[in-house]
C-alpha cells in the first residue's frame, strides 16, 4: 500500500527521522544500510502533532547539507574532523578529534571524543555487578585491527562506520551526522568475548555548566 502514517504518543509536536522499508514510495529520503546489513529509508518528518497519528509526508532534503574533503566534514551545524588509524595505533580509527559549532561559532571537542576506552576491570566482591576498572587505557595494546568508512553521504544523513577488533570480540559503529538536527548519533553493536576487560566511551566536551542530563536503559559496561 501507499498509504503510510507515523504516530506521536507525545503532547507536544515532534519531528524526526523515521525508518521505512527500502521498497516504500518516497523520493524525498535515503536508503541506508545499517551495522548487520538491513536496509532501510531513511525520511525526515516535521511537527508531527500531539497525541495523533498523521500521513507520513517527508520533507524534502537539503541540497549539498554535506561536504567532506577527506578530513574535515562540513554540515548545516557542525565542522568536525575524525582521525583514521595509523599503523600503530588502530583504536583511534572514526575518533572525532574536532567538532566546531557552526551556530555557537565555538569549539565543543576539549580531548578526542568517542575515543572507544579498554581498561582492565578487577572487582573485589561481586563479580556480576562491581565495576573496578584498574590500570591504563589498555586500547593499543588490544586493539589489532581498526577501519573507519563513509557508508552514507547524504542527503539526509552522513554516516562514518567504525569496525574495531580485538583477537576474540568485534566493535562496529556508526557515526551518523544530519541534515535537519543538530543531534549526532553514535549507534554501536558490540560481539564481545573479553574476560574482566571494560568497555568506555569517552566524550570529553568542552563546556562548562553546574549540571547536565544523560540517561541508559540498562548500563552496559
């Protein structure tokens, strides 16, 4: 069928990008393909209202919101750049080493941010729930294999993929920037087989506020 509609149990107007099936009737979206190989279409709807289910009606994309030089990537609100592995140092393949907000006009990035962390985890007492990571950042030691891709260039989404292995456990992630926000999305699927080894994503930001907000399901480590 033609006729498709989104939803929004919210009470406030929502836009936002939505996933349909490859196959779906839209021109104004953008087929993508995710970490495990689905494919999908990528649309972005606008204002969507309160506590209402309405046409799924796309908004159609920016012309030329993406520029990438091979180090610096340009869109509607950020400059950043994201470093490639070298031949010594494989974790810091897609590590976002700038990111410049074109709106605020300033620099957000205060170290290297996403920068995928390996620490050794020895807890005293209750191995299941403690958490004691110990020692350096064991990363270069442990990663044997990193590669950073762009799968995605627009026009509604510009994604990086990731793909970082250690002997027995494999990290991929995608590094979405968009069109229509300014939202960065970092989705990581994790094939781990590591004993006592603790995984951390290190975001350090330069901002200076009394309080932030942040959230997980469940808080994986």
């Amino acid at each position: 069928t033609d006729a498709w509609t989104v939803s929004n149990s919210h009470s406030h107007p929502v836009s936002g990008y939505v996933r349909v099936p490859v196959a779906a009737p839209f021109p104004d979206s953008q087929k993508i393909t995710c970490p495990a190989g689905h494919v999908r279409r990528l649309a972005w709807v606008q204002d969507v209202p309160a506590w209402s289910i309405a046409p799924l009606v796309p908004v159609a994309p920016q012309l030329a919101a993406f520029h990438w030089d091979g180090v610096e990537l340009e869109t509607p609100f950020w400059r950043a750049q994201l470093s490639q592995p070298t031949s010594d140092y494989f974790a810091n393949a897609g590590v976002i080493t700038s990111l410049y907000d074109k709106v605020q006009r300033r620099q957000l990035a205060k170290g290297h941010l996403n920068d995928l962390q390996l620490f050794a985890d020895e807890p005293e007492s209750c191995e299941v729930w403690e958490q004691n990571p110990v020692g350096p950042n064991l990363a270069a030691a442990l990663i044997v294999k990193g590669d950073c891709q762009i799968v995605a260039s627009g026009p509604l989404t510009f994604i990086f993929r990731r793909t970082l292995e250690t002997a027995r456990s494999l990290i991929r992630q995608d590094v979405c920037f968009h069109a229509f926000t300014p939202r960065i999305d970092c989705h990581t699927q994790v094939d781990w087989h590591e004993r006592r080894t603790m995984l951390k994503a290190v975001f350090p930001f330069r901002i200076d506020a009394p309080c932030s907000k942040a959230e997980t399901a469940f808080g994986f480590h």
